[in-house]
C-alpha cells in the first residue's frame, strides 16, 4: 500500500469516528430526564404572614429541560422546621412532561407546627432536578397581633413628638 492509500483511509477513518462521536458530545450538554422546579406561588392561610397553626400551599411549575419525556415519576416534598416539630412529607405522580414541556402543580397544603425557620425541598428520583429551597419564618399569632399594633403607635408617636418640636421651633423664630 502506498503512502496516498495509507493517508486516505486514514482520513476516512477519522471522519466517520467524528460523525459517530460529534452528536453524542452535542447531545451531552442535555441530559435525557432533566426538570427544573418553580415556584410560582406561596400562600399562607393565615393572611400576608405565616402563623403557628396555619398552613402553607404553594404552586410549583415544573418545566422538562431534557431531550426526553419524563414518565411516571414521583416528586418528593418536605416541609421541616429548624427543631422538627414539623415535618410534613408529600408525593405527587407525574404521569408525563414532554421535552420543553411543563406541568404546574399545587402542593400541600403542610402545617405549621412552630415558631422559626422552616424550610421546603423539593425532588425527584431518576432524573436531574434542579430546585431552589424556599424558606420563611413562622410567628406566634400573639407576637405578630403585637407587633402590628406597635408599630402604628411607635409611628403616630414620633409623628406627635416630631410635629410638636416643629411647632416649637416655629415660635421662636416669629
């Protein structure tokens, strides 16, 4: 064989290695089941903030990032508090999320068993999950009903002292 010949089959070689190869390395940024989770809403039964006893629900998008559809899967949700005293635990079906596909869900709604920091995570086994963790404090009802009562007098308060020290100074300066 020749040097030419030798070349040339080289060559081809190579290409076809390289059209094998090339679409795999392309697909490789995208993952075959792989979901993103949003959250779109939180709503607390109690109003604007949340209370011991109260509850929590939340709407979450999932939108399938992967190149194909996810099918009978199960999304996995934990709402805990920083001592334990709630821990709510839920699984959601996810029959089918085509590729490019999303799916809104509402979970809960998970009781609110303490005062403090609580925390959601959110999951799914057998794909990629991307998520962020949502977290909120939780207040006594008799702590917050005080608080939103003092906060208007402390404001009125220094509204009073405030414009009475103007006044004062008016006078002085007639």
């Amino acid at each position: 064989m020749d040097v030419l010949a030798i070349g040339s089959l080289l060559g081809i070689s190579i290409l076809v290695w390289l059209a094998a190869f090339v679409p795999l390395v392309a697909a490789s940024g995208q993952q075959a089941g792989a979901v993103n989770a949003d959250i779109v809403s939180k709503r607390y039964s109690s109003g604007f903030f949340p209370v011991v006893g109260g509850y929590v629900e939340y709407e979450v998008r999932l939108k399938n990032t992967g190149i194909e559809a996810v099918e009978n899967q199960s999304l996995w949700v934990s709402l805990t508090s920083e001592n334990n005293k709630t821990h709510s635990y839920g699984r959601y079906s996810i029959t089918l999320i085509e590729p490019d596909g999303s799916k809104t869900l509402r979970l809960g709604p998970f009781k609110m068993e303490e005062e403090g920091r609580h925390r959601l995570l959110v999951g799914m086994d057998g794909v990629t999950f991307h998520s962020q963790p949502d977290s909120f404090t939780v207040y006594r009802q008799d702590d917050l009903q005080a608080a939103l009562i003092a906060i208007p007098l402390i404001t009125a308060g220094a509204g009073i002292v405030g414009f009475t020290l103007y006044r004062k100074s008016k006078r002085k300066i007639v």
